[in-house]
C-alpha cells in the first residue's frame, strides 16, 4: 500500500495515482487505462486497507447470505454462512469501455479470474414435486476459467472538501466459467446417497449454475454494488483524469 494514501482535510484517506498514468479525458481513449491502473492498483489492497474503508478482498468473507429460487419442479430456499471466496487477488481486467457526459458514467467491464474457490456452511429448504428436502452442511465449489462481463450504471458526485467521486446506482454481471467442481455434505443422512447426489450435480452443473446465476441475481448484485460503492467513496475521480492542461502537453 505505500505509496497510495493521501491525507485530505478531516483527516480523510484517499486513494491517489501515485505511481500509475493518469487517463486521457476522453471516454474512447481512456478504457484501456482504466483496466491498466486497476490491474496495478487491485493487487496492493489483498489484505484491505482501513483507512480506505476498502475490505480484504482475498479471502472474500461473505457473512450471510440468503436466496430463493422456482425453476420447474424444483422450489426451495437457500442460506449460506461463514463463506470465503479464494481467488480474487489473481484477476485480471482485459477490456473496459467507459461513456460519460460530465454528470453520468457507464462502464462495460471484461475480466478473467483462472480459478475460484468458494467453502462455507449451507442450509436448505427444497421442494422437488411432492419432495421435500432439509439438507445442511458444509459445501466447496471450485470454478476455473471464469470469465465475467460487467456492466456498471453511476453518476459523479463531489464532496464538500471539492473532490468528484463516482457512485454506481446499477450493475449487472454476467460471469462465465469453464469448469466447476461441486463438493458437498448433509445433502442426505446416508453418506453414499450424497456421493449419488454429488455425481449428478458435477455432471449437469452447466444446468444447474445456469438455473441458479439468474435466480440468485438479486441477492448477490446489490451486495456487488454496495461493497464497490464503499471502496469507490475514497477514490477521488480526478487525481486519475488528466486534466485539459496535462491532455495537451
């Protein structure tokens, strides 16, 4: 982190360009700097950062959370808790588009993370026809190749200490992988039905996860925006524009 944190009046933290090119103004020009300063940035704030009010991010440490989905025959909720995602500190940005007008910002962002691994305690309340199931245990999901097509919605806003900052009011994220491996326990009281259960769920988990992504899209997204949104309060936007005089020099 040295080198990163700038003390603004108040004694608030921020996070400057020291040691990263600032990007041209215009948006057209400026999409594959964007992706350069958090290629370089990202892998410095791992471990969090505090005084950033920027949270560990590898592992990723997800409390609770709750959702529930109809797909078919199948209904059911689902909880999980103590769930940490191992992975993020290796993802790159490949691409990035930005559109602005001065008051508002899209950004349509292209990144690629080699392997995820994701472990935490579950508990469940299915319906498959007139079946119902209670399974609870501990689950272990590892992704590989996964490639994630997001596509963020903001708007500028400055602070009375006169820095702009960028807020999202909107995201939407469209992550694909190549392979999944699905581990799991409690799904049934006897041991080798769970290994049954699990053979299945590894060999259609194309199915599964394209049932599941679009069905759980509204417990996981505004969870997305709210984390981006408190690491971006203590991003001044500027300190990584060029400005008109530094544009044409």
């Amino acid at each position: 982190m040295a080198g990163y944190i700038h003390a603004a009046p108040a004694e608030t933290k921020y996070l400057t360009n020291v040691n990263v090119t600032k990007c041209p103004a215009d948006a057209i020009e400026a999409g594959d700097c964007v992706a350069k300063i958090v290629n370089t940035i990202l892998p410095t704030l791992r471990h969090g950062d505090p005084e950033l009010n920027i949270p560990a991010y590898d592992p990723f440490l997800i409390d609770r959370l709750s959702f529930q989905y109809s797909s078919g025959a199948v209904s059911g909720r689902i909880s999980v808790r103590n769930v940490q995602l191992y992975g993020f500190a290796e993802l790159t940005v490949r691409k990035v588009k930005v559109k602005h007008d001065g008051k508002k910002v899209q950004l349509k962002i292209d990144t690629f993370l080699p392997k995820m691994n994701i472990i935490g305690d579950y508990k469940a309340d299915i319906h498959v026809n007139q079946l119902q199931l209670k399974p609870k245990g501990k689950f272990n999901l590892t992704l590989y190749d996964v490639e994630n097509f997001v596509t963020t919605e903001g708007e500028f806003f400055t602070k009375d200490d006169g820095l702009r900052f960028v807020r999202l009011v909107d995201i939407d994220a469209n992550p694909k992988i190549g392979n999944m491996i699905i581990k799991a326990n409690g799904i049934f009281p006897d041991p080798e039905l769970d290994e049954i259960a699990l053979n299945v769920a590894n060999s259609y988990w194309r199915d599964i996860y394209g049932i599941i992504l679009p069905e759980t899209r509204k417990s996981w997204a505004p969870l997305m925006l709210r984390l981006i949104n408190q690491s971006l309060q203590n991003v001044p936007i500027d300190q990584f524009i060029e400005s008109s005089d530094e544009s044409t020099t």
